[in-house]
C-alpha cells in the first residue's frame, strides 16, 4: 500500500505541476515522471528475484522493455536541459524508443519453456532485434525528409508505431489467455494492463507532438507506469486466479506468437523496402527464414524425444519386471526410469502416491480386500497416465511413485487432479475415511535441467514431504513441494 501510496502521490504532483507552469517540459515534472518509472523498474526486478528460473526471466525482460523508457525519458530530459545537443539527444531518445520493441516483443513471442531449444530462443531474440532496427530505420529516414506516396514521413512512423503497439497489445493478450500456470497468467496480466494503457497513452502523445506538446502530454506517459506498479503489488485477481486454459488452447496460442512476430517483420520490411529496397527486402528475406529455421529445429526436438521415449520404453520391457499384486511397474523400474531421466538433465516430475488410512481399512476389511484394493488403485493410477515415457510404479505397501520426464509442475498438477479423480471414482467404501469411501494423498516434485537436483534421492525427498504436507493438509489432496534453499525446484 505503501508503494501505491507513494506512485499515486508522484503522479498528482506531476499534474499540479505541470498545471501551475504551463508546461510539459519543465525540469521538475520531468524528474517525476522518471521517478515514477524507477519505482516500477524496481519493483519488476524484486518480482524477478523472487521468481523460479524462467519466470526470472520474462520479469527482467519487463523490466528491460521498461528500462528503455527510462533512458527515452532521460535522454529527453538533458535534451531540455542542454539545447545546443537537442537534435541528437532527440534522435536518441527515439532509438532508446524503438529498442523498447526487443525485449517487449521477445517476452511475448518465445515460449520460455525448458522444452524449448536455445537456438530457438536465439531466433526468437534475433527476430525481436530485426524488427527493432527496422524501426530504427523508418525513424532516420523520417527524420532525413522521407515521405511514402505523399504521406508525410511523420505520419508514416506514428502509424507504424500504433501497429507495433497493438500487435504487442493483441500477442501478450492471447498469451494471458493461454497461460496454464498461475504464475504466468499474473506475469501475462502485469504485462498485459501495461502495454494497453501504455499503447493508448502514446496514440494520444504521438499525435499531439506533431502539433506541438500540451502541458498535461507528459501526465499521460505516468499512467501506465502508475497502472503496472499497482498490479505488481497486488495479488492476482480472483477471475485471473480461477481461468485456467485448455492445453491444446494453450498450445496453439503458443505457436501462433512467434509466427506474429515474422509477420511484423516481414511486413516492416515491406514497408521499409518503399523508401530503402535493399534493407526492407534483405529483412522481409530473413523473416521467412528465420521462421522456417525455427519450425525445422523444433520438429527435430520432438522426434529425437519420440525416439529416445520409444527407445527407453523398449529398454524398460526388455530389462525390468512388474509388481506382482498390482500388476504395475515395480521399484527397480521405477529406479532405473528415474535415473534414465536425470543423467539427461531433462525436466522432470515425481509423484509420491499414499492410499490414505490404508491401515484401518486393511484391519476393518482384511488383507485380501486390501490387495484388491491395491489392485484397483494401481490400475486407476496407471490410467491417469496420459504419455507412453510416464511410469507409475509400486514403491512399497500402500505406497505409490510416478515419474513423469519432460514434465513441468504445471502439467504434473494435471496428473495428480487426475489420479485423484480416478481413485475417487472407485468408490471403495472405507467407513474410517472422512469421505466415506477410499482417498488418496499426493506429493509433487518437480525440477529443471540444470539446477543441481541432479541426485534421484533429493527429488525423492522433495516430494515426500509435500506428501507429508498434504496429509497434514487434511488428505485427499495434493501438495507441490517448495523449492529448497538455493536451488531451482519448480
């Protein structure tokens, strides 16, 4: 509240200001609006801090996308203040502007996703770059007297930054819609309210400029940062934390981003071609292959995973047993997955399964009701396993343990609200339970390549005791296991 107070009270002074003198090039209410600006920049590099790996990175992205403004509004601000380097302090506060678009667009067009190549990203990066330059190109061929068609150049550049600004705009929103984890969908919705308002402010500020700037422009250039300050330090809102997408909703948003960001190029570079032939048509080139580069590296990840799931799969049934009750993978399969898993620093997910108050229900209803129950349990457990590389094994007594390669936590929640789901549907009468029937208790750990839960025991560990948690939780549930101290657990 504290911060919010403090960003609302920058603001109305930066208008009493501005109102009092006239002006929206004052000194004074120029300092504010950069103020205002440090304390989001601030605030988006705590959010990251606090962050797992890959959300660390799109909020340092935000922050970058804002940093850039900072500079713009820096830059402006000597401009006044030393007027005999105007000119050029001008041209580089519109650069600092156009490179806003790299982090801004990177954010929103890469999947960030261990799954994802790194030289996908690298495309994706050097993509957001491309279009960057571009704009760069379209602002110091403005600003040398081109015109398109009789159109002045200046028009032509406002036009095209409203274009790049509600493609941002309409990409980051489909990215909120199709975010499946919690954490996402409130970095999508931060990103989200900023670029809209942030957008409409400079359709206004743009248009104006050309007629000469009143004394309440820059007020608006406050607005949005006033607006994300407000959403970092608030928690998500109730829709946001309660709409979860489907996964193929989630999955076709997630391709469709990186196509929008060749289109923008491409279509900049067409643009740009109509007042420089050689950079907008090397560019609009380059946009069609870095595309086609990046659709080729990522179907030739997914059949080396198809082969490497197919060959370990072979492995398995060739090399290890089954529990002879339930008719399940047994723990020495189990073991051996879960090593196969980690030796390839791949993303990875553990479930550990507990049938709750097995022992009443084996003292009330017997041993051979009990291994039925077993059974019964193995097989709903097994068909909650919805990929060919999942194992879902017999640990020991009442004890079951699933892991599941190549899976974030997200998806490994999926997996448990299904299981959960599978046992319940049982319906095996158990007059101790709170239920009235046979429940369930879940633990879920998860980790990412390369953040040194390279050991099968620590994961192990990890999700023993969120099944502890979620036993003290009240059963029937599940519970994801907090990242250790210094490390990277998802």
């Amino acid at each position: 509240m504290l911060v919010s107070g403090i960003a609302v009270l920058l603001l109305l002074l930066h208008l009493l200001l501005a109102w009092r003198t006239g002006s929206a090039g004052g000194v004074l209410p120029q300092l504010l609006t950069i103020a205002l600006q440090l304390m989001a920049l601030s605030l988006l590099l705590q959010r990251g801090r606090r962050s797992a790996r890959m959300g660390r990175s799109l909020w340092r992205l935000l922050a970058a996308a804002v940093m850039m403004q900072v500079l713009w509004a820096a830059t402006n601000l000597l401009a006044s203040l030393l007027p005999a380097y105007a000119a050029w302090l001008q041209v580089l506060a519109v650069v600092f502007s156009a490179l806003y678009v790299v982090p801004a667009m990177y954010l929103i067009g890469s999947a960030f996703s261990s799954r994802e190549p790194r030289a996908v990203r690298a495309l994706d990066l050097l993509l957001s770059v491309v279009l960057a330059v571009l704009l760069g190109v379209l602002v110091f061929a403005v600003l040398n007297g081109a015109s398109m068609r009789g159109v002045p150049g200046q028009v032509v550049m406002v036009w095209h930054a409203d274009l790049i600004d509600y493609t941002l705009c309409a990409l980051v929103t489909l990215r909120l819609l199709g975010a499946r984890s919690q954490s996402r969908r409130a970095f999508y919705f931060a990103v989200c309210s900023f670029l809209w308002v942030n957008s409409a402010v400079a359709t206004l500020y743009n248009r104006v400029e050309l007629q000469g700037l009143p004394w309440w422009a820059l007020v608006l250039v406050d607005l949005p940062y006033l607006l994300l300050i407000l959403v970092v330090t608030r928690p998500p809102p109730r829709w946001l934390r309660r709409y979860r997408p489907s996964r193929a909703t989630a999955q076709v948003i997630a391709a469709f981003a990186p196509v929008a960001i060749a289109l923008g190029v491409l279509t900049m570079g067409i643009t740009i071609s109509q007042l420089n032939f050689y950079p907008g048509a090397l560019s609009a080139v380059l946009a069609a292959l870095v595309y086609g580069l990046r659709v080729a590296l990522i179907q030739t990840r997914h059949a080396d995973q198809q082969r490497l799931s197919d060959q370990s799969n072979r492995q398995l049934q060739v090399l290890l047993g089954t529990d002879p009750l339930t008719g399940i993978a047994n723990r020495t399969v189990f073991e051996a997955r879960l090593r196969e898993t980690l030796s390839r620093d791949m993303a990875c997910s553990l479930l550990m399964i507990d049938i709750d108050h097995f022992k009443l229900f084996n003292d009330s209803q017997g041993h051979v009701a009990g291994d039925a129950c077993l059974v019964q349990v193995a097989a709903a457990l097994r068909s909650s396993l919805r990929r060919a590389g999942d194992v879902v094994a017999r640990f020991g007594g009442e004890e079951f343990v699933a892991v599941l390669p190549d899976t974030l936590a997200p998806e490994a929640e999926e997996v448990a609200v299904r299981m959960l789901q599978a046992v319940d549907v049982l319906t095996l009468p158990h007059p101790q339970s709170a239920t009235g029937h046979l429940t369930i208790s879940i633990g879920v750990a998860s980790r990412l390549p390369g953040d040194g839960l390279g050991n099968g025991t620590q994961l192990l560990e990890c999700a023993d005791l969120a099944l502890y948690e979620a036993k003290r939780a009240g059963r029937h549930g599940y519970q994801v296991a907090m990242p250790p101290v210094g490390r990277g657990v998802a």
